[in-house]
C-alpha cells in the first residue's frame, strides 16, 4: 500500500511540475504581449522573473536536503507565486491587458498559490 501511495505522490508531483512549467511558459507569451512602453517593459520584467520562478523553485524543492530545506523552497515559491499574481492585477487593473487576456493566468495563479500553501501546511505538520 505504501508503495502505490508512493507512486501516486510521484505522479502528482510530476504533473504539478507540468503545470508550473506551462504556467511559466503563459506567463512569458502575456508578457510578450504588453505595450513597449516604459511602464510594459518594467511590468514585463517583474512578471516574467516571478512568473517563471515559482516552477524552478518548487523544481529545486524536489532535491531539499531536509524537510526543513524543502519548506523554505516551497516557501520561496509561494512568495513568487504571490508577486505574479500581485503583477497579473497590476495589469489588469491599469488596462494594460483587458480582463479576458489575463483572466486566466489569474485565475491559475490563485490555484497554484492553494496548492502550495496546502503543500508547506502538510509539510510542516510532518516535522512535528
């Protein structure tokens, strides 16, 4: 029984990769999309830098040398998460992109934020 739950913790660990990696991968293409003007490039480089840092934080968690190690990844990452999602609003709220362009990206960017608070929650209790 162990080893299958195991394996389903892989699997769903893999396919949260995935997900941050296509997430990533959206956020740079909605960056690319903003006006070239002072006020796009400063935003494009502030959503781009947190957008993609969320995945290769939570990328690097998966080789923690510790439980401790990991949480402070996984940490790092939801903080990140926070940042895009802070610039998604910035852009929607300044009219930069209209509410259907960054809609979505929002809306998984709120998504993600849950599964890592929910990750660190359950991780902590473990170190108890």
């Amino acid at each position: 029984m162990k080893n299958l739950n195991t394996n389903k913790n892989q699997q769903w660990k893999r396919l949260f990769l995935e997900r941050l990696l296509k997430f990533a991968v959206a956020i740079i293409k909605l960056a690319s999309k903003l006006p070239k003007t002072p006020a796009g490039f400063a935003i494009a480089t502030q959503l781009i830098k947190a957008g993609t840092s969320i995945g290769a934080n939570t990328e690097e968690a998966q080789d923690a040398s510790s439980l401790k190690d990991f949480i402070q990844k996984l940490n790092i990452a939801l903080r990140e998460a926070k940042e895009t999602r802070y610039w998604l609003k910035v852009i929607e709220a300044s009219g930069l992109l209209s509410s259907d362009e960054v809609g979505k990206e929002i809306a998984e960017c709120g998504e993600i934020i849950a599964i890592l608070t929910s990750s660190i929650k359950s991780s902590k209790r473990k170190l108890v």
